[in-house]
C-alpha cells in the first residue's frame, strides 16, 4: 500500500485540513499528497505520523498494508528516571 493511501484511509472521515495545520502544514497538503501521488519530505512524514498515531516507518513503507501497525505512546512514568 502506498503513502498516498495509507494517508486517504487514515483521514477519511476526518478534516484533512485540520489534521494538516496539527503537523504544521498548508490546510491543503494532505489533500495534494493523496490527489497528486507526490512524497513529503521526511520531517513533513514524521509530523504527520505523530498527528495520525501511526509510524513514521509503517507510513513510508510501500510494502506495510492495512492495517497500520500502533505504536505506544509512552506515559510519563515510562520517561521517568527510575
């Protein structure tokens, strides 16, 4: 599955636009990424991942398919110094 329609399934039903400014991006990049087939560069990747709950490397990987792979997010006592 390309990253183009791992981007479409995990914003539809969503507002893209609004998924867009959470990563810091223009209202319509995550609707050119999909409509255009075009690739991010690799910090534009990882903030969308972060704002998608998905990861980076599941996300840019053509060869990962549906579903997406989850990722732990860790709690504060996970970053704490024990």
């Amino acid at each position: 599955m390309i990253f183009s329609e791992k981007l479409q399934r995990l914003t539809e039903g969503r507002k893209r636009a609004e998924i867009s400014r959470a990563a810091g991006l223009p209202p319509n990049a995550i609707s050119d990424y999909i409509n255009k087939g075009s690739l991010p560069r690799l910090d534009t990747a990882l903030a969308l991942a972060k704002v998608l709950g998905v990861s980076v490397a599941w996300l840019a990987d053509d060869g990962k398919e549906w579903p997406p792979e989850s990722i732990k997010t860790p709690s504060p006592t996970d970053l704490s110094d024990r």
